[in-house]
C-alpha cells in the first residue's frame, strides 16, 4: 500500500505529525516538491516553475518521477521516517557539469544557517555528523507556542554513490535562492551510471547536533550543562508575552537529570534582568527520547517586538541537542538558589548556538455577545421593562465578572438623545438598586470603590434617558493585558 495521498495538484506526505507538521508535496505541476508549515504561513519549495511533468511510478514507499522535459535525470522521493524522506536524484548519463542546480523559492523570514564546514571539522575539531557538516538547518522567524523551536527543516549533505557502489559526500552549498550540489570531479570521472545523488530532508523541531567544542583545541564533549545556566536570543511578534508560560527541553538520556525554565530581558545584545517567577524544576530524565515540560510566570513579562533571551537553569545537569543558529550565553549558578536577579557572562564569550528548546504562552482572546432589544416609547409596555432590565443584568453581571464599571458608564454616557420617560427610569432604577449591594461587594474585593461612586451618576443619567426602538446593543470583552468592556447602538 502507497504512503503518498493524492490531491488534484500533486502528490504528498505528511510529516512529523505529532511535533510540528510539515506537509510535502512531490512531483506538482508548479514544483518539483514544497514543505509547508504553520498552516502555509512558512513555505519552501524547489525547483519552482519547472517543466516536471512526466511519467510518475509509485512502489509503497517510494515515488519514481520521470520528467519529459529531462531525459538524463529522475527523482526519486523515498519516505524513511516520520521525520525525515530522501529525495534521490538519479543521474542516468554523464551530466554536463558536476554541480547539480536547484532553485529555491521561499517568503521573507525563511533563514538558512550552515552548519560546520569540512575545513571547520578537520582544523578546528567541531564534533559534527557526517551528514551534518556543511548541512542546513532551515529556521522561521517565529518560535515559540505553535512554532515550537522555530525549526522549518533540515537540508543534509548528500551521499553520493554509483553503481558500482562507490560513495563520496557531495558538497551543499546556497546562495540566494539557489542551492548546489557539487559532485567531486574526480570521483565523478570514473563513476558508473546510473549515479544517485541523495540528500535526506528532515522535518523535525529537535537540532540536528549532540556534541560540541567548547574552547579551540579541546576535544568533542556531549552538548550538557552543569550547575551553570544557558540562553537563547529570541523576539517577540505583535504578541507580549506575560503570565503563566509553558516551557519544553528536549532530552534524550535517562538518569538523574533536571532543568528550570527562565527568561531575561535584554540590554545591549546581551541577557540582563530576570524577567519569570516560580520557575519549576523538572526532571529530564527519559526513558524515550522526547519533550519535558516545565513552567513559569514571565512577570512583568516581554513586550511586543522586544528581544529577550530564553533558555534553562539546572542545579544539576541536562542533555539536549541543538543546532549552529543563534546566540547564546552561559552563567555558572552552583550555589545559588535559584536563578539570579540579573545575568552573569560568567565565561565572557559567546556561542553559536540554539538548543531544542520553546515555551507556550497565552494569546489575546476576544468574546463579542449580542443582545437584541426591542424597546417601546412608554412606560406601560412590560415588555420594555423587562428588556430595559435583562440589559441591566447582563450588564451587571459582566461587571461583576470584569470589575470594570467605568466602562459601563462610557456605555451609558454615549446614549445620544434619549427622552425622559419618568416611569421607566423609576423601573430600571429599582433594578439597578437591588444589584448596589452586590456590586459594593465587588468593589470591595477589587479595592476600587471610586468605580462604584461613577455607577450611581449612570444611573442618573439613564433616569433621564430611554432607548430607542429596535436597538442593537453589542457588548465586547477582549482579553489582553488589560480588560476592555465596550458597547454601541445601532
């Protein structure tokens, strides 16, 4: 049975589902294939506006493209994993070059960052994965509650093998919107046809490194941190970030291991004044490799489109990967209770660093409620005074759950030209008397009794006032730093 779904358009995978799911599509019309995220808000494809029609094989896990318009070369999509495909280009003859193009197309905010150079890896001894030196690990410009890390992709450095079986790794290289692939000219020479070039696409949140150099000259160590604390420039969007917060490490290794979330403010690119309370400790130990989750209060939190930095305290010590991308910073904090007041460069250097790590926070939320009236122009009607008085109820009853009283007299005080109709205000005064003790109550849990002096002069101007017939009255409460109560007449 296939594992690629078809559409009217082309033919795709869906990817790392249960992190953050990307979907692929293969052999399109318009692309050769495309990653989406985000719910398209964060797209990449390859080989845009090509000619890519042609015959199309699939075999359970693989799909074979064979374009018209490029006899001499086949693509190949391979699903591996849920996190990871292949994509194969089959060179059948010798090709023109040995530089394999392939152009991009992405949106603004899209940043590739490349990871250690061969040169890097064998002069300097960086710890890296064969198939990650000189790869790219492909971020967003957001991060953090549905955006995870931030993490778009990873481009590896492709294997390159014939069919004798001969392997050599191929160099990736991009500039602009325009990737590379270079096939050494010697290797390629003597190669047999066919020849596969094949780099492995990965969709995952979690960095593609584990190990790393801390100081030139010294050997490869395991990505850790002990009793010393480590993190992370970030921005924020439109969005502040205030009040109770999620925080996620990822962790691979069992044992006794735990991390504390935290976030400092930034000055001059650098981490400053502690910006989160009640940090929880949580144990990274794992049986599986996968996400902890932790917690803390960012209090008084971030503004919107403000740097900060973001990353995790450990009174012991954790493992976790990352990839080069970023900025970060380390503090020791042996000792200390808890993390500081105000940041530390405890080792007066930086390092090109991102780890597996994100926190969720909440967003603004808006309620809007309609209530239709319809109000006669006397005083006899019951019905207009039992309306007149639901009105006031609900009114009330979102004062009581708002506490903002003041608003309501705005409500009441942009009535334009209601007449004085005696016998209703008695009715709806009455009404509102019986709800004085309720809200003197509210008044006093919330310590603002002024607000409750402002209610009576809404009384008295609504004792003067009538509504008209056939109002809309609409009440909208939106939920951000503050609380808002607004309402209007149509």
């Amino acid at each position: 049975m296939s594992v690629f779904t078809q559409d009217r358009s082309s033919y795709f995978l869906d990817q790392s589902v249960r992190d953050s799911p990307c979907r692929v599509h293969l052999a399109g019309k318009e692309t050769l294939f495309s990653l989406s995220k985000w719910g398209g808000e964060a797209a990449l494809s390859f080989a845009p506006g090509g000619d890519h029609e042609g015959k199309i094989e699939i075999v359970r896990n693989e799909l074979l493209l064979k374009p018209s318009a490029t006899p001499k070369a086949h693509h190949v999509f391979r699903k591996l994993d849920g996190d990871r495909f292949e994509y194969d280009v089959i060179l059948l003859k010798e090709p023109e070059s040995n530089v394999i193009e392939i152009d991009l197309d992405f949106p603004d905010g899209i940043e590739f960052y490349r990871q250690p150079t061969l040169e890097e890896v064998t002069r300097h001894h960086v710890a890296c994965a064969p198939e990650v030196i000189e790869s790219y690990a492909v971020y967003w410009k957001e991060a953090n509650n549905q955006y995870k890390t931030g993490k778009f992709c990873h481009i590896y450095r492709p294997l390159i093998y014939d069919a004798r079986g001969r392997k050599v790794w191929g160099r990736l290289d991009l500039s602009g919107k325009r990737m590379t692939i270079t096939i050494p000219d010697g290797w390629l020479a003597d190669a047999a046809y066919p020849v596969v070039v094949d780099p492995i696409i990965g969709t995952q949140t979690v960095g593609a490194n584990k190990q790393i150099v801390w100081w030139a000259g010294e050997d490869p160590d395991d990505f850790y941190l002990e009793l010393m604390m480590a993190v992370t420039k970030f921005m924020t969007s439109s969005t502040p970030i205030q009040g109770f917060c999620r925080a996620y490490l990822y962790s691979y290794l069992s044992g006794d291991y735990e991390a504390q979330p935290v976030v400092y403010s930034d000055s001059g690119g650098k981490p400053f004044q502690r910006e989160t309370q009640q940090e929880t400790v949580v144990s990274c130990s794992v049986a599986t490799p996968g996400w902890v989750q932790s917690s803390f209060i960012a209090f008084p939190g971030i503004q919107a489109y403000t740097p900060f930095w973001f990353g995790f305290n450990t009174p012991g010590i954790f493992y976790t990967y990352f990839d080069y991308a970023s900025t970060m910073y380390r503090m020791w904090t042996e000792n200390m209770a808890g993390p500081p007041a105000t940041f530390t460069d405890s080792f007066n250097q930086s390092w090109n660093v991102k780890m597996s790590a994100y926190f969720e926070f909440a967003l603004p939320q808006a309620y809007q409620r309609k209530v239709l009236l319809s109000v006669g122009t006397t005083a006899s009607s019951p019905s207009n005074c039992m309306n007149m008085r639901r009105l006031c109820s609900d009114v009330m009853l979102s004062v009581e759950n708002h506490g903002i009283i003041g608003n309501f007299l705005r409500i009441c005080s942009s009535m334009s030209e209601l007449q004085d109709v005696f016998s209703f205000s008695v009715a709806f005064v009455r009404r509102c008397a019986s709800n004085i003790a309720g809200v003197l109550n509210i008044a006093r849990r919330l310590s603002v009794s002024r607000r409750v002096a402002s209610s009576f002069i809404a009384f008295e101007l609504l004792k003067r006032r009538l509504c008209l017939m056939k109002d809309e009255v609409i009440i909208v409460s939106r939920i951000t730093r503050e609380i808002e109560f607004k309402g209007y007449l149509v």
